[in-house]
C-alpha cells in the first residue's frame, strides 16, 4: 500500500490533481505530473482509461436527451424508482425459490456464497451485492431528473423507442456508477487492473479485499444473530407496548396495532429496529445541535417508513412481466404519496408534532445537493420528492436498513462531527474485560490502568488500553471506526489503522522502556526474574482488518479480544439453539493464556473460518461504452465459496479441537 506523500497517486487522492470522474479534470496537468513510483504510473494509465470511458457515457447521455420523449419529471422518477421496486420484488421471489425454506444451509456462512442473474448484464452476483446494484444503479437516473421541469415535450416516438430510451438511460446510469466504483478501487488499491490488447482485467485485491469480505459477511451475521437472539424479547416488549405502526392497505395509508400485523411484517419491525441497536452506535454521539428533532424520532419515523414500506411491497401488481415495451407498467410498481397525507398519519401514530415529522421527512429526502461526510445516498435517504407535494419511496432501504450506515450519513448531514468519538468505545472495552478477568478461572490476579495518561520524568503518553496478567503485558490502541462501505472509507480506516500502529508501537516502547518504574507509579508487582512478553494491538470496533497486522501491529476488533479471555474455548460449529458441537480448546492453564496470546491476535481461529470460505469466483464481464458496448472489460471477485463442516474441521488452527459425538448425528439429520 502506498502512502508516499506529495507522490502522484497522494495528489489525486487529496484531490490537487483532478481525478478523470471530475468535469474539471484536466489531461495536460494529468500527463505532465510527476510519477514517482510503480503504482503512480499504473495509476495514471488507469486515469486515462476511465477518462475515455466517463467521456463516452457523457457524450451518450447528452445525445439521448436531444430526443424529447414527452415523458414528464414525475413520470421518470417514477418509471425509474418503480424500475427498481421492480427488480426489487423479482428477487424477493427468487430467494425463496434459490433457498428453499425447508432446507436452508446448515452453515450460516453458506448464505452469503448464494447468487443470482437478476439484474441489466445477468452477471452473478450475491443476494446483497444484487440489493446493492439495484439502487445504486438508478443513483444517476434520479440525480439527472430531480432538477428537471414538470413540461410534456412533444415526440415522435414510437412506445417501442421510448422504453428502448428509457432502458439505455438506465444501463448508462448503472455503467458510469460501476466504472466510479471500478476507479476508486483502483485508486485506493482495492483492485488491481491490466490492459491487454482486448480487455481490461479487474483483480480483487485479496490484501485489502479478504479483509473486506470477511469483515462484511461478520457484520452481517452478527446483525442476523442479534436478531435471532433478541427476537422474543423484542417481541415481547412491542406486544406490551402495543405500539401502532403504519400500513398500506387497498392502496392508502392506515395503521394497526403491533399485536394485529401479519407475522411478516412484525418481523420486519424487528429487524428494521434491531438495525438500529447496532453496539457502534453506543460509541458515538446521538445528539442533533442545530436541528429541531433528534436522532431518536428520525429513527422511529424511519421504522415507521419501514412498516409501510412492507405494505407497499405487497401492495405492487404480481405480474412482474413487462410486455409489449410498455414502459408505463413500471410505474404500476412505485406507489405515490401524498406528504401531507403521510406527516398526518406519522404525526398521529408517533405523536411527534407534525411540524417536526414534516422536517424529519425533509431530512430523510434525497437531494443532488453536496452535504458533508459520506455521498448521500438512496441507503441513507429513501425518500424522493416528484413535486412539493408528493413522494416516492425505495424500499429496499427501508425494507433491510444497515443501521449504523445511516446513522453515519444522518449525523454528517446534521454537521455533527463524529471523528473523535474513541473515549466510551475505550470505556466500553474496559469495563468487559474487567468483568471478563474477574470471572474467568485461569486469571488469578490482573492490574488494569484506568487512567488516561502515564507520565515519567515529563515524557508521557495517553494511553487507551493497558494491562498486565502474570508475565503478559497488552497496550491496546482503540479506534472507533463507523462504516467500510466504499473504497474511500475503507482506505481511510486503513490510514487510521496505519496512525494507530504507529502509535501504538510508540507507547509500547514508551512502557517497555519505563515499566519498572510505571508497575511501581501504579502498584502494581514488578518482578526482575520475570520475562515480560509486551504485546501492542490495535483495537477497531467495526472489526474491518482483524487478524491481520498491516503495519507491524496485529489488528482484533473487542468481540475477538474479549473472546480471548471468557473461558478458553472457541466454538466451531454448533446448532441453531446454540449447542457448540465442535469448539477448540485455547489454553488449559494460568501460562498457556498468557503464552498462548500473541499467537491467538495474530491468528484469530474466528477470522480463519471465513478465510476458508474466501476465494476467487467466476469472472464477470462488463461493457465498455467506448468500445461499442462490447463485453471487454472483466473482474475478478473474491467472495464466499461454499464450504463444508469437514473443511472447518480439518483446519489447521493451532490448537486442541474438541468434537462432541453428537456432531455427527446433528450433520447425518441437516
């Protein structure tokens, strides 16, 4: 990874040299800026390829839209979101076909490894990778058209060629936002590339890219197994409360009590609001200075959205076939509401003033206007305004919302600055391995530093983490990094990992250097005829890069540290009652968990499991603009690939693996 300051690829990054996706971008200043490295001028051959195909799709854009097609602003937002619901109800009833409900995969990590072809090239892609391409695919369509006028041109077109327009419109959205992720990545190093004679070849890179994946599919099951584990008790709590939520129901708006919802949509509710008790967000502030609202009643208007969303799904035509090049039947799949309508209904059912849901349904629109932090989105901003009185809805962010996203979006669009936001994750990592040390039988004595900042002879250093058990000695560097969901942020959570490790060894020697005077500053036994083992870490709490050490330092997120230390075992397989079948033994005795240590953190058994999943798939093929759409251009993924029990078991992880003999009765029975 290079991080060479003032080098070519460090201009473009910090944007003093514009990139080839800029209007602005200049081709003298990019030919004539000096390549220092290898990668610099990879880079640059890189750019001007990109540079030739954004400036195709441009050229191609603005030719289509010479052709008037007497189709209104209104209509195209509707047609294009109705598009994607579209798209969106094809695959919900492909799942069900793809996974039968009566024999589903008996290992959960089997779940992110199945793939469909429902989408514009009918490449294979993953269920979350399709969610994902359906609405950032219509991302340029709806910023093209929300700042058209509502006039009806006149046109010659045939139905036929107005539906062809509104397709190829739709594909040049889909393909400038595919070659956008296509360069960033390959600015940010997360693919590597090579141009033949005939094509352009996209690698994943795996240094980045596994950690990606592994982090990704992680984060997913822990959300699912929250799910799964809170599900009776949110349950129980809404049927209590009997709060009422908001419907969709013979094509208007009404609402029923949560005892009263079909079964499906109480789950929706529950998962929509599990989404949002995500523990990352505990980390951060939750406060809304300059607005009128807080961040509690976005969320349950969000929640309340969500509700409705379902109804709306199940509320769209059933005949998914679009015939005869009837491009009008798309709309029949976006439902338009009526805001005045909705902030009543809102109002009444949340009893938060309506002056206030009115604003919250402002915040949550989608605009093509800047906003600080991360792009808006669809994911973070569902709603789109076709006129000052009415709305549309994307479901598929409201119907499965990444929670902590969201809130990453909402608070840098309130310009609430989330950037030093460290001090209760560190809290929150102190006080479980406290607990953790006192209840586990291997540690009989631990010291703890609960202060801040340890200074000798007026050198001091601010010290996020730090304790000592027996001869093991753990500085821990703690950040709290929010989410990964872009090659920008997944650089800039590499960058604070590299800040990290470097602080990180600084304060490990800091304490080396000084630890017989520091035990003493602390009372805390020092003892000279002890070889002390110092092991730094870098702590990330949304888990991306664990159980690697990029810069020198093994990285491990709180759930893998605090693991370590809850009762020296480590579960492999195990039942969906939460029966561990097979586990691995990590250390029998007081000395095997302080010597065992190191090599646990630099080779966490949990992140090998999905390494074993992890591997490079099939390549798919994308078309190129500038060379008359041909399939010319081909990637290379890296992804979850089936895996079996027996490869979990017969893994090499480096410690006793106990296998309990109902194992193999619980595989003969799935």
């Amino acid at each position: 990874m290079q991080f060479i300051k003032n080098s070519f690829a460090d201009k473009v990054r910090s944007n003093k040299i514009k990139s080839p996706l800029r209007t602005d971008f200049s081709l003298e200043k990019w030919e004539t800026a000096n390549k220092l490295t290898e990668f610099d001028k990879r880079l640059y051959e890189a750019g001007l390829y990109f540079h030739s195909q954004f400036n195709c799709i441009r050229d191609h854009l603005k030719q289509l839209n010479k052709t008037p097609t007497s189709i209104t602003k209104e209509d195209y937002l509707k047609i294009f979101i109705g598009m994607y619901n579209h798209d969106a109800k094809v695959n919900i009833e492909n799942v069900k076909k793809i996974i039968p409900q009566d024999n589903p995969p008996t290992l959960d990590i089997n779940f992110y490894g199945i793939q469909t072809s429902n989408n514009v090239i009918g490449n294979l892609y993953s269920l979350n990778e399709t969610a994902m391409i359906s609405v950032d695919g219509i991302f340029y369509n709806i910023i093209s058209h929300l700042s058209d006028d509502s006039k009806k041109e006149k046109t010659n077109l045939s139905q036929e060629n107005i539906f062809k327009h509104i397709r190829i419109e739709n594909l040049l959205s889909q393909l400038y936002y595919s070659y956008e992720q296509y360069w960033n990545s390959i600015l940010y190093e997360q693919i590597t590339y090579e141009i033949t004679e005939e094509k352009l070849l996209l690698r994943d890179n795996p240094e980045i890219m596994v950690p990606f994946q592994i982090n990704d599919i992680r984060n997913s099951k822990i959300r699912a197994n929250n799910i799964i584990l809170g599900y009776a008790e949110y349950m129980e709590f809404l049927r209590d409360q009997n709060y009422a939520y908001l419907i969709f129901k013979d094509n208007q708006f009404s609402y029923q009590s949560f005892r009263d919802l079909e079964s499906k949509n109480q789950q929706q509710i529950i998962t929509c609001l599990n989404s949002f008790a995500d523990e990352t967000i505990e980390f951060i502030p939750n406060t809304l200075p300059n607005l009128n609202f807080n961040i509690d009643e976005v969320i349950s208007i969000f929640v309340q959205l969500s509700s409705l969303s379902y109804g709306i799904l199940n509320s769209l035509d059933s005949d998914t076939s679009i015939l005869n090049f009837d491009y009008n039947k798309f709309k029949n799949f976006s439902k338009t509401l009526n805001l005045t309508e909705l902030c009543d209904y809102l109002a009444f059912i949340t009893s938060i003033e309506k002056s206030k849901v009115s604003q919250i349904i402002d915040f949550l629109t989608f605009t093509h206007e800047r906003a600080p932090g991360p792009r808006v989105d669809l994911w973070r901003f569902p709603i789109v305004k076709v006129n000052k009185d009415e709305c549309l809805l994307v479901l598929e962010p409201l119907l499965h919302p990444v929670g902590l996203r969201c809130f990453e979006g909402w608070m840098a669009k309130a310009e609430v600055e989330i950037a030093q936001k460290g001090t209760s994750f560190e809290n929150h990592i102190k006080t479980e391995l406290n607990e953790l040390f006192t209840e586990n039988p291997y540690i009989e004595k631990s010291d703890f530093f609960e202060e801040d900042i340890i200074s000798i002879d007026g050198e001091q250093e601010e010290i996020d983490l730090l304790f000592k058990i027996g001869n093991l000695i753990v500085l821990g560097e703690a950040k709290c990094v929010v989410t990964t969901d872009s090659a920008i942020s997944v650089w800039n959570t590499i960058e604070t990992i590299k800040h990290a490790s470097e602080q990180a060894i600084r304060k490990l020697n800091f304490v080396s250097r000084n630890f017989k005077r520091i035990c003493k500053k602390l009372n805390w036994l020092h003892d000279e005829n002890l070889e002390y083992n110092f092991c730094p870490i870098v702590v990330i709490s949304n888990g991306f890069g664990a159980g690697n050490s990029f810069f020198g330092v093994p990285i491990i997120d709180h759930k893998i540290l605090s693991s370590y230390f809850k009762n020296g075992y480590l579960p492999l397989i195990s039942t969906d009652k939460g029966e561990d079948l097979a586990y691995l033994k990590i250390y029998n005795s007081s000395e095997e968990l302080q010597s065992n240590f190191s090599a646990f953190i630099s080779k966490p058994p949990t992140i090998e499991t999905y390494k074993i999943s992890i591997n490079y798939l099939i390549p798919i093929s994308l078309i190129s603009c500038k060379d008359q759409y041909k399939k010319l251009i081909e990637h290379t993924r890296l992804g979850v690939s089936n895996v079996t029990e027996q490869q979990i078991l017969d893994h090499n992880y480096g410690y006793e693996l106990v296998i309990l003999d109902s194992l193999e009765s619980y595989l003969a029975k799935a």
